[in-house]
C-alpha cells in the first residue's frame, strides 16, 4: 500500500514556504512572523498561504493529498523525507513534524469540506 502514497505530493504543496520557491516579500513577511510550533499560528498561516494553493488542485488531488497524510501519520512516519529537503523561511525550526502534519491534515480538511460546500 505504501507505493499507493507519496511524500512528494506533500512537499510538492508545501513548496510555497520553500526558499526555493519564487521571491515574494510579502510572503516572507508573512511566514516569519508566525510561530510554526504553535498549533493556532500555524493554522493562520495555513489559512492565509496553502489554503489557496490547495483550490488549485482538483477535488480528487486535493482527497488523496489528505488521505496521503492520514496513511503516513497512521503509519508513524517522522516526515524526515519532507522536512529535510525543505529550506524554509520558517524563523523557527519545526520542533515537531508530526504535529505539524497533523495541523495541515485538519486544515486539509476544513478546506475539502469547505470546496464541497460551495
């Protein structure tokens, strides 16, 4: 089942906090003015930065994106794969991967029943 799922889709989504990603000021304003070890922040950055990234992926890449996250946080994945091929503009380290997964996940969620609402 694992060959089912991919971290890169993952990462793929996250890409808009990656350095690598096309400079943006106000972007990186943005991010380094939130706490991403703080569950509330972190959903606020979430909110103002993925949730619009994430609509632009159709409504079945957006389910298998979620069900990707469930499947490695059932799996006790650490998310190594992700984060240590991410250079972040995050002004802090992420002190726990599999927290913040678990808040994109809820994110994830809200957005997907948000788009089926409207």
């Amino acid at each position: 089942m694992n060959k089912d799922y991919s971290l890169w889709s993952v990462r793929g989504l996250l890409f808009i906090f990656d350095i690598e990603n096309t400079r943006d000021i106000n972007r990186e304003e943005i991010i380094v003015s939130k706490d991403v070890n703080d569950d509330r922040e972190l959903s606020e950055l979430f909110d103002v930065l993925l949730k619009p990234e994430f609509f632009d992926y159709g409504e079945k890449e957006r389910q298998r994106l979620i069900d990707t996250l469930v499947y490695f946080l059932d799996c006790g994945d650490t998310f190594d794969e992700v984060f240590k091929k991410m250079d972040t503009y995050f002004d802090d380290e992420v002190l726990d991967q599999r927290q913040f997964m678990r808040v994109l996940l809820d994110r994830l969620r809200v957005y997907q029943l948000e788009g089926k609402e409207a």
